[in-house]
C-alpha cells in the first residue's frame, strides 16, 4: 500500500525526483489543479500543472530549450486491489494541450503499475510502457530508461519509509490535505476486504 500511496500522492516528485522527472520547479507541481473522483473500484484523477518548467526527463525526451515552457499533465487510476492506470505528459504551452494532449511534439506516456504481495512487508512491483509519444525507436528507448531511474528512485524511498515506520510504529501518523487521493484508495481496499470477512463469516 505504501506502492499505491506514492502513485497516488505526487506532491513527492519535486523532492524524490529533482534530476528525473521532477526538477527544481517545486511551486510550479505543488500549484498544479487537480480533479478527482471516486470510482467503482478506486479513484481516478488527473492533475495539470501550466506555465511549467520542463523537468530533466522533458528535456532529453523532447530536446527543449531552456526557455521552454510546458503545459503538463498526469492522470491516474487506482483499480483496487493492487492496479494504476497512468497516462502523464507535457506539451508546449500555449498549443492547446488540455483540449488535446497527443499531438507530434507532445511527451505522452501510458502506464500501468502492478504490485503483488510478497510477504507482510514485501511486494513485487511490476511496470508497463504502452504506445506513447514520440513513438520512435530512439525517444521510446530513452523514455524506457530513463523511467527504470524514476522507478528506482521510488523504491528506495519506499523501502527507507518502510523501515522508518516499522521503527516508529506506536507513533501515530498525521494525514494532511495532500493525502485525500491516498486515502480513498485505502479506503476502497478496506471496504472489499470488510466485504470479503462478512461473505466469509456469514458463510458465501
């Protein structure tokens, strides 16, 4: 759950992943607007950040010059128990992105994250590319690798914040504004495991 917590919160890019996808433009995502919904079985939202400052991904990806500026993108879906839909990108701003985000010169990446319990504190994550843009074979190779370093990048925050909460357990925690996503994941999750004990209590 702390995989599904980090896809769902991403006021973390700007500090986890400054030399990745997240930059030093630190106001420029944390004043992104963010539009969100509860699902059937999780929580979508898709969050636009104008006027940004293209991160070091954006720039080797689409060769932007210094100057440029990105209307950018990332939308997520939490599919309970253990799936995200993501589809995040960046267009020049002023080209109309909100109205159509997949246009040549746009960055535009569809993925999926899955995890599968290992043990009580271990899971496997596994990620998935599908067709994005560019759609060359170079920018496509690039965009691969460049996205197993934000993965990496995560993880070894998530295993240090596991290891700090298993130090700190009777230390209760404090949810803020910016944990509203990860908790109606949670909560989702919670009300199909409450369904799966009263099926099985009540002997279905």
């Amino acid at each position: 759950m702390l995989l599904i917590d980090n896809l769902m919160d991403l006021t973390h890019i700007p500090f986890v992943h400054g030399n990745t996808i997240g930059g030093r433009a630190q106001m420029d995502l944390l004043g992104a607007k963010v539009d969100a919904e509860r699902t059937a079985r999780g929580v979508h939202f898709i969050r636009w950040t104008l006027g940004h400052t293209p991160p070091p991904f954006f720039i080797k990806i689409l060769g932007l010059g210094p100057d440029t500026k990105i209307d950018r993108w990332q939308e997520f879906e939490y599919i309970a128990p253990m799936s995200v839909l993501q589809w995040s990108g960046g267009l020049e701003s002023g080209r109309g992105a909100q109205q159509e985000r997949e246009q040549a010169g746009a960055l535009s990446l569809r993925l999926f994250h899955g995890a599968t319990p290992e043990t009580e504190n271990s899971c496997f994550y596994f990620w998935m590319r599908a067709r994005s843009l560019p759609d060359d074979p170079a920018s496509a190779a690039l965009a691969i690798k460049e996205m197993e370093r934000v993965f990496a990048q995560d993880v070894a925050m998530l295993e240090g914040q596991n290891a700090r909460l298993a130090a700190t357990r009777a230390r209760p925690l404090v949810d803020i504004k910016n944990d509203n996503l990860r908790l109606m994941a949670r909560r989702t999750l919670d009300r199909m495991i409450s369904s799966e004990h009263s099926q099985v209590r009540s002997g279905q």
